[in-house]
C-alpha cells in the first residue's frame, strides 16, 4: 500500500496556527521528558546527545525525582519549565503518552517528538490511543513528528534530538545529504554509515508513524532548506501520495538529486487480480515509475542509497545518461574482473575517441591502448606523468562519463591515490576510487578522506554508486520536456459508460473511441447465428464465450481458433457454450465471432488508476504468457510518444520486434502509438479505471500496423456531483 486511510477525523489546525518544520528540525529551546542521567535510557540518551553535539539552545530536563540531570536544572513537569519549549522530547511509557501531550500543548509546546513507540503499529488499541493523542496535539495546533520514531539529526545546527545509539559516533560530519526515514534504526545505521566513509549530512528525520508530520512534509523541508544538496528517502508507505511526484519535480527543478529506497515490492493486489494489468503493474512498480518519471532515481539497497549520495554531494555529476565508463588500474586481473562486472550493473565500457587514443600511445604499446586500462603497461612503470594525462584524457572524452580507478597492492598506493581527487575536480566528472587491497591501504584511505573525497572498499559498491549516478543524470535529463500531445481522434469518453466489469465488446468500443485498432465481432446467441456471423465476416474466424464474471477466458476454455467452415463453427459453438456454463453458471452472454487476425509479434498494453498516483500505462510482452515471462515497461499517464517508443525499445522483446537475426522488423509506431491513445483514455477515465487490458495486441510487419484482438476492463460508477 502507497497510502491509508487516515482514520482520524480530527481536523487539521491551519498552517499559520500550528509551528514551522524549520523551528520543529532546527528548535530554539527543547524539553526532554523522561530524561536520566542514564544513557541506558531513552531519555538519558536524548540529553547526552544534545550536550555532547553541542545544541546552542535552551535545554530542560523533565523528572520529577531529579533536581538537576547532567548540571542542567530539572523540572517535575513540562509545565513548570521557565518558558514553553519550542519543542519536546516524548520518551515515557504509552500509558503516559497522552497525559505528557496534553499537559505539553496546554503549556504552549510548539511540537512533539514522540519516540514512544507500540501505537498504531502495534494493533488496534495502539491505534486508538495514537488518535486521542493526535487529538489532543491538533486541538492546540501543536505538531507531532512520530509516534514510534527517533527524532531528529540536524547536523547543520548541531541539534540531535534523539536517542539514537549512532550519535555515539560524536560530531557528524557537516555536509549536504538530508533524509527523510519511516524507519529511525535504518536512519541510524545509514548515517552511522556515511559518517564512517566521511559523508556529511544536513537534516535526516525519522517520521515514524506519521501521524501528523509526514514523509511528504520532510521531503518538501529538504527540497527547499540551502544546507540540504541531496535528498534521500526510505519509505514505506505515504499518507499522501498524491503529493509525492510533484515534491521530486521541485527538487529536480532545485537542482537536489532524490534518491529513494521503497520497502514492499511486492504487489498487494496481484493475489487477486482480474486483469493482466493489475498483477504486472502492481504498487511498487507504479511507484517506482512516478520516480523515473519525476526524476528521482529509486535504488534496492539503503547503503548504497547513503554511498551515492555522498558522490552526487562531493563529486562532479555525470554530464548526461547513457555514457560510458573508463576503468584504470595498474592490475590486468582487477581491470578485466572490474570490466566484466560492469553491465551487471548496467553500465558499459566507454568508446575512446581519436585523440583520448592519442593521449595514451604516448605512454604505453599500441596493443595495449584500450578500456580497460592496464597501466602497468606504460612505459615507465605506473609513472605519475601518465596517469595525470590518461586520466585527464578520460575527462574531456566525448563518450566517458565517469573513471573508475579499482587500486590493487601496489607500491606507493597512497600517493597515486592523491593524484586522483584534484584530477576528478578539474576534469568535471566522476572518478570513483575503491581500495581494494584491505588495511594495506589504509594510508591511501586516509590521503582520500583528507582531500575530501570518497574512497570505496569494494569495486561492488563504486559499480552501485556508479548506477544510482547513471540513473539520476536519466531524471535530471527528463527536465524541461514539453508536456504530452493527445494524438488526433483520442477521445473524448463516450457517454454512458458501465461500471463493473465490460464485456470484451464494450471494452474494445471504449478502445476503439480513442483511435486504438480493435479486431471487432458479431454477437452470436446460437449455433446456427455464429455461422450466420462467420459467413458475413469471412473464414476463418475465431469463438470467444462472453460472460462479465471470467477475466481469462482462455483458461476456462472459452477461446477457439482458426475455424475454417460452417461444420467448425458448429462444433465449437457447443463446445464454448457448454464450457462457458461449467465456468460461470447463468452468467454467460453468448458468444462473440471474430475474423481471424495475423500478427508477428504479441504485446500487451495496459492501463489502471494506481490511488494517490494516478493513472499508468504499460506495454510487454503479450499473450497467454505474459505474467511468466514479465517482460513489461510501465510510466504514469498520459504519455508523449518518445517516451512510448523508449518503453518499447527498453523490453527484452525489443529485438524481435527491431528485426533481429534476419527477421523483419515490426511497425513499432504502431504499438507505441496505440501505447500513448491507450495512455491518453487511461488519463481521462481518471479514479473510475480500475484495469485495461489489449492482450494480445497482434503487430505486423513494419507499415501494416497493429491490432487488438482481445480487451477487458474494470470500470467504478461515475462519481455524482
């Protein structure tokens, strides 16, 4: 699930009543109630860490048992503190969360941070004791961040309002990563992470439960607060969905690269679906197409996330999408084994122009002038002079987008490390170092980590980083494009629209008025009318047993094919009725003649309305099979025709439709228009489509077009006024 349902009915006090995020993430003065002398505690941890990063503002410890806690004065309750604080620490049992919340918004508490967890993520009583406290917080237009989370890192202001056990670490590198987290142990372990590589973070946030402060609000912080250059995300799920996309068009209008990581990918609804569409375009991959689409690059793993947010926040950024990259190491074992990994990641050796081969003739033999680079190979050993100009070389060639330097045991690794940083910085892109050779090199690790640079310590993670780069020089390449073009004849609606499940008739009517090819029938509610219609459209043809309550007719039986005379029809005709009532007693609605259609390749395109995302198209490989080989693009609604046409080509299947092995090529044009007509009814039909299938759409030979010679869809009531 990407959103649900917020239960709490409470309404939300007016922006202008309640305190700013920026004073909630960067406060003035914090009371921490429940604190201890204790680090072993929630509370003792919460004041430790705000003395020992060095928090600038006020602090007043909440114990009632305590006159001072750390040579700070202690106050029995929130409402004796000497002045409201902006924001206070919640650390107490859940039986004495709503006590503690209405006392702080009665005193005049600006915000809440819960660490208090067992509330809506522990069943249904925690759920309704989270309710009453969100109640008692919004009737004083007082904020909550959390339940169930750990707080705050703001790094720029050295306020840490949290008691998480990664502020052992001491300071926190200041840097330009923020975060927004659903989950405050990952936010931890991720900056406890990028701490250790030399990363420097802004603000990270752990959101919790979010049940007033939400993951949405963060990112919007981020995307607008000057001490934060990266995003980065775990989510889970979002309250409001519908605010994600447009939030990741604005940072990459801000020039803030996003990168998100999303647990759950697996499809809630393909359990159960009716359609083709519904289980291969299940809530993960909608996601993850509206962050392709907006420009966001979504990675499967929380450290590599944390790792290349550190390249895009000290590193040049890759030039564009699509180049490719040099590898350079004085090890011909770690140059092949590094090439041969490379498109695994998806990434590809660079082609070296004219005069990059030039540059390194000059240093090495011709039979060795090639990607990757050995440098062992030139003429002086691994000299200082080569690797400046090779490396300078790689920077201004036309097609290397990034150098990848895997160092191996070597004499003098720490100062052929030192070469690279301010060779990265001139040339402008890229260069990824990774320490191979275990704490041999921990003196070349320390050179990198003095001139500011990242070192890695697997060629792995350099190749992961490598790919989140490639994949957010694709979104930020996406800025600027024209809005999409509605192709003559695509649309509108017609009136009078079902609701429920369509028959196959209805449902290719509905293509059919938006300009997409459908392979029409004739009805037929007897043996002797299918001939009738089989006469009238021409041998052969083929019999399809209509009924709303099967989505698969082909598993029932209900489909026959190429019948060739009056003797066929027949034979199938009481074949297909006698199946269609063992499937769907007293539900069946004849059965519908087809004129036989040729294809050379079969598509299937799609379309459902994904809630808080909106409406997504997709095209893959069709026919019977095409949940098994899952060979699919998906991208919200509508579509402009470059990016139904880079669908296409990005499928396995693309070869075959492209010509390959001497076989002819497919009208590709015609498939990626039928892809956007299809985008463009999915983007009218809005909330009430539910799924549409074209399975298969028949593609013939380049020129002679495409059809649709099956189609079902799911439609809700118009909504009244």
């Amino acid at each position: 699930m990407l959103g649900a349902e917020d239960t709490d009915k409470t309404p939300t006090m007016p922006q202008a009543d309640r305190i700013p995020l920026a004073r909630l993430i960067g406060p003035r003065s914090v009371a921490v109630v429940g604190a201890s002398e204790d680090v072993g505690k929630f509370g003792g941890r919460v004041v430790h860490y705000l003395l020992g990063h060095g928090f600038p503002g006020r602090i007043f410890p909440i114990n009632p048992n305590r006159r001072t806690i750390r040579g700070l004065p202690a106050y029995p309750s929130v409402a004796a503190a000497p002045e409201p604080a902006d924001v206070a620490v919640l650390a107490v049992p859940a039986v004495s969360l709503l006590g503690q919340v209405e006392e702080c918004a009665a005193s005049g508490v600006g915000a809440c941070i819960v660490i208090t967890g067992k509330l809506a993520d522990a069943g249904p009583a925690g759920a309704a004791l989270q309710d009453q406290v969100l109640a008692a917080a919004r009737a004083a237009g007082m904020r909550l961040l959390g339940p169930n989370c750990l707080g705050v890192f703001n790094v720029a202001a050295s306020a840490m309002l949290s008691s998480s056990l990664a502020l052992e670490a001491g300071p926190l590198r200041r840097g330009g990563i923020g975060m927004a987290s659903q989950s405050g142990a990952l936010m931890g372990t991720l900056v406890s992470l990028g701490h250790s590589h030399g990363a420097g973070f802004s603000r990270c946030v752990s959101v919790g439960n979010q049940a007033d402060v939400e993951l949405c609000d963060i990112l919007e912080f981020l995307v607008e607060d000057p001490d934060t250059r990266v995003v980065t995300l775990y989510v889970e799920g979002l309250r409001e969905p519908a605010r994600f996309a447009p939030l990741l068009r604005r940072a990459r209008e801000a020039g803030k690269p996003v990168l998100c990581v999303k647990a759950g990918r697996s499809a809630a609804g393909a359990q159960a679906a009716r359609s083709h569409t519904a289980s291969l375009a299940g809530s993960f991959e909608a996601f993850a197409a509206v962050c392709r689409d907006a420009g966001a690059a979504l990675l499967d793993d929380p450290a590599a996330m944390v790792l290349a947010a550190d390249a895009l926040d000290r590193l040049p950024r890759l030039p564009r999408a699509g180049m490719g990259v040099a590898v350079v190491a004085s090890s011909g074992g770690s140059t092949a084994a590094t090439a041969d990994m490379l498109p695994g990641a998806g990434l590809r050796l660079g082609a070296m122009s004219d005069g990059t081969r030039a540059v390194l003739r000059r240093f090495m033999p011709e039979s060795h002038v090639h990607l990757p680079l050995d440098t062992g190979a030139f003429h002086d050993g691994v000299g200082e002079a080569g690797m400046r100009e090779c490396v300078r070389a790689f920077m201004a060639d036309p097609d290397i987008g990034a150098v990848l330097v895997p160092m191996t045991t070597q004499p003098a690794m720490a100062e052929r490390a030192a070469l690279l940083p301010p060779l990265c910085r001139e040339g402008g892109r890229p260069l990824l170092y990774a320490m191979t050779a275990g704490e041999v090199g921990d003196a070349a690790r320390r050179r990198m980590r003095e001139a500011d640079f990242p070192c890695f310590d697997r060629v792995s993670d350099a190749l992961a980083v490598l790919r989140a780069l490639e994949a957010e020089a694709a979104g930020r390449g996406r800025a600027g494009l024209p809005p999409p073009e509605r192709p003559p004849g695509a649309g509108p609606l017609p009136p009078g629209l079902p609701s429920g499940a369509l028959t196959e008739d209805e449902a290719k009517r509905l293509a059919a008025a938006y300009g997409i090819p459908v392979a029409r029938g004739l009805s037929a509610d007897g043996a002797e009318g299918a001939v009738s219609a089989a006469r009238r459209i021409g041998f052969p043809v083929a019999l399809k047993g209509v009924s709303r309550a099967v989505a698969h007719k082909s598993d029932f039986g209900l489909v026959r094919l190429n019948l060739d005379d009056a003797e066929a029809v027949r034979a199938a005709f009481a074949d297909v009725a006698a199946r269609l009532d063992a499937a769907a007693p007293g539900t069946g609605e004849g059965v519908l003649v087809q004129k036989m259609a040729r294809g050379e390749a079969e598509l299937i395109l799609g379309a459902r309305h994904e809630p808080g995302l909106g409406p997504m198209a997709l095209v893959g490989a069709g026919g019977t099979l095409a949940e098994l080989l899952a060979d699919t693009a998906l991208a919200p609604a509508p579509l402009r025709a470059e990016d139904a046409m880079a669908m296409l080509r990005g499928l396995r299947l693309w070869p075959v439709l492209d010509g390959a092995r001497g076989r002819p090529a497919l009208d590709a044009a015609a498939a990626a228009d039928a892809l956007v007509r299809l985008s463009w009814l999915a983007a009218d039909l809005g909330e009430r489509l539910v799924e549409l299938d074209l399975n298969p759409l028949l593609l013939r030979a380049a020129g002679a077009g495409a059809v649709a010679v099956d189609a079902r869809a799911t439609l809700l009531p118009e909504a009244t006024p």
